[in-house]
C-alpha cells in the first residue's frame, strides 16, 4: 500500500514565562516549533508545563509489488495464490501531549494516542468487505536534555522509553471465518507489543524571521512481544523550516527520510 494523506491539527495552551534573550534560540515565537508531526522538537524552560492535543488523518491505498503500482487483480487468483487483498485503510490518531520542564537542561514529555483504523478488502470472487480495530495505543515517556543554546543554536538530545500499552490482538469477522472473529494483521494491531527505546538529536537555528530544524530519530525494539514477534527498528531523518509571519503566525514544512526495518 503507498499513497498517503496526512492532515494535522494541534491545539495547544503554553504557560510560559519567556525570557526574550536576542542571543538565544527560543520557542516562544512562531516560528520556534517544528511541523506538529515532529516530536521533541522544543525544549522549555524551568517550570513550564505544556498540553497538546494533535489529531492525524493517514489513508493508504493502492497495491505496489516491489515499487511498481499494479491492479489489485495481480495479487489474486487465478494470477497469484491470495483469495484476499486490502484496497484503502484509513487511519484516525488522536494524541495527547503533555511537556514539563523540572530544569532549564532538562525537558520531561509524556504522550498518549487513541487509534481508530479501518481496512477495506477485496475477494478473488469480487467480493468486498472492511476489518475496524481501535484503542488506546502504547504510552511514550521520555526526557529531553539541552547541551547547549546560544548564538541562536540550540542542540537537544531524546531519550525514552514506549510502554506497550496498545493492544496486539485486535480481532474481527472476515467473510471465511464468520461467525468467529480472528486476529488482525500487523498494521491493525494497535501497539508494537514490546518495550521499545526511542532515541533523537535534534539542532535548531533561528534567524530573524526564519527558524531550521534537523533531528535523528530512531525507535529501537526490544525482544518479542507476547505473540511471537517485533516490528522492525524504525529510523529517520527530518529536516524543517518555518517562517514568522507575523508574532502570532508562522508557516512550516518539512522533509523527512525514513526506514524501516523487516518484521
Ligand atoms: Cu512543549
């Protein structure tokens, strides 16, 4: 499946106390945060707490064999041994946020998601039919640590931990096996199932009226959760821009490389 859309919302409520110090990168202007998809983009400051709530619409669609598009007939019989194939899962993620600062250096975040997704199938007979799970996913905390914030530059190293909150065995009715439920595929379960470790740099540099971002980001699993597997060790690599546009206003972009590891 590739073809993805993501639209992001965020409402968040910041209590500060900003400290405008011309020689020093800082979050309280506009343009001080990253794209909303970006985590522990920002550091606060001694004694600031921040919530967030974020919501993600993702679709997929479409069938790729290897980095070919091709119908969804190619992966069923007669041409190939597959009575079933997925054609769209839509995906709805809530998350909430919560950042608080014990010290200037170091920056303690929380998060939490409810996910509710949707796979929509064909048959090799023509037939159509959709798969639903939803929950509460795995639970993240970590600290953040500020090495250093002057000339404008600050650089900030992640480290946390994914409790694995969400569930591994998520069940639905498909066609062969009505009445009876059976276990979903992986990208319907709803949590990794293992600890994970969850390790970023990030750099930040601001200008007048521009703000750049890079942070390394990769999720690191660990053992096999209870049903006899890992998801694969995921790596990327972002990169952002934000422009003030105003001192209530900024606009952003970004762009990211990432991989994943095999099952
Ligand atoms: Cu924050």
């Amino acid at each position: 499946m590739k073809k993805y859309i993501y639209a992001l919302f965020i409402v968040a409520t910041h209590f500060f106390y900003a400290q405008e110090e011309n020689t020093k990168w800082t979050g309280s202007r506009p343009d001080g945060h990253a794209p909303i998809s970006v985590m522990g983009d920002h550091t606060h400051g001694k004694g600031e707490v921040m919530f967030s709530y974020r919501y993600m619409y993702m679709n997929m669609e479409d069938l790729n064999r290897g980095s070919e598009n091709v119908p969804f007939s190619n992966a069923l019989r007669p041409n190939d041994v597959y009575m079933v194939t997925p054609t769209s899962m839509p995906m709805n993620m809530h998350m909430l946020g919560m950042m608080y600062a014990p010290s200037d250096k170091i920056t303690l975040v929380a998060m939490v998601n409810y996910l509710s997704s949707e796979m929509d199938h064909i048959t090799a007979m023509g037939g159509t039919f959709t798969t639903e799970s939803s929950g509460f996913g795995d639970t993240k905390i970590s600290a953040l640590y500020k090495f250093f914030n002057k000339n404008k530059q600050q650089l900030q190293a992640q480290a946390g931990i994914s409790i694995p909150t969400g569930s591994i065995d998520k069940m639905d009715i498909i066609p062969a096996s009505a009445p009876n439920q059976v276990i979903l595929p992986y990208p319907m379960q709803i949590g990794s199932g293992t600890w994970d470790t969850e390790l970023a740099l990030t750099y930040l540099k601001q200008w007048n009226i521009i703000s750049y971002g890079a942070q390394a980001r990769t999720t690191l699993r660990i053992g096999e959760n209870d049903n006899e597997y890992r998801l694969g060790n995921k790596y990327s690599f972002n990169n952002w821009l934000a422009v003030k546009a105003a001192d209530w206003l900024s606009f952003s972009g970004r762009v990211e490389l990432g991989a994943i590891d095999k099952i």
